[in-house]
C-alpha cells in the first residue's frame, strides 16, 4: 500500500466545563499499544477549553522530536495555529480536492480566545506533525523542527 491512510485523525477543540476524565491510560511497557492507543488529552489549568488528539504516533513524535515547551512564544504559535487551522478548515470543505480521510473534521477555533500556551503548543505541533507524516503542506512554511 503506497499510501498509508490514518485510523482515525480526530482534532476538536471544545468549550466544557473541566467535568472529563483526564486520565491517560498508555501502557509504556508494551510498544504496540502505544501505536493503538495514541489519544491525547489536553486541556489547560489556564482557560475551560479542551482539544482530543487522536493519531498514531503522536505521541511518541512529541516525546522524542518535537521542540520543548517554552522554545516558542504563545503569540508564535497563536500566530501559525490560525493560518494551519484556516488552511485545515477550507481543505475540510473541499473533499473532491483534498483526501477526505486527512481532513475529517473542520476545527474551531477562534484567534480572539486565549486558550493558554499548552494547547496552542500541542495543536501546533501536531499541525508540524501531520504535515510531514501525510507530506502536506498547510502553508508557505516548510514544516519543520
């Protein structure tokens, strides 16, 4: 198969009131299961805002590769999370142009919300990460790390 299409790609960003579980359960021991098992929960002490991440490898990819936190600056990345997202959002709108499979669903979010550094810090990195995992290109930045 040329082309390895995702289980599952999931990236909501939802408004609650913090009464989810927040436990992770990952078994570390077992390599498979973190492949299987690859959902991020994140939501932020800072704001009521949470965004589900459901990819495989992603989590492995933000451990080993990605930058660490605080190498960015929030506005930074409030700066490319709005260019990714109207990017995801109008490739989400148009399924006879872009893989429908990539781009299930569209993402809310609103450049005028604060919604705190590690969710803006998660959602940009898997943009950097589904970009070079699917060879897209959201915008006229290389993806890079």
């Amino acid at each position: 198969m040329k082309k390895i299409i995702p289980f599952i790609i999931v990236l909501v960003l939802i408004a609650s009131c913090k009464s989810y579980n927040t436990n992770q359960t990952i078994n570390n021991e077992n390599k498979n299961s973190l492949v299987q098992s690859d959902t991020v929960y994140i939501n932020s002490d800072e704001n009521d805002y949470e965004i589900i991440i459901i990819e495989p490898g992603f989590n492995t990819w933000l451990a080993s590769t990605a930058r660490p936190e605080g190498y960015y600056s929030q506005e930074f990345l409030e700066s490319r999370n709005a260019i990714f997202v109207q990017s995801w959002n109008q490739r989400n709108m148009q399924p006879q142009t872009y893989d429908p499979n990539l781009y299930e669903l569209r993402i809310d979010y609103d450049t005028r919300t604060d919604y705190g550094y590690e969710i803006n810090y998660k959602l940009y990195n898997y943009f950097i990460y589904f970009q070079l995992t699917y060879k897209q290109k959201l915008s006229s930045f290389t993806p890079r790390i």
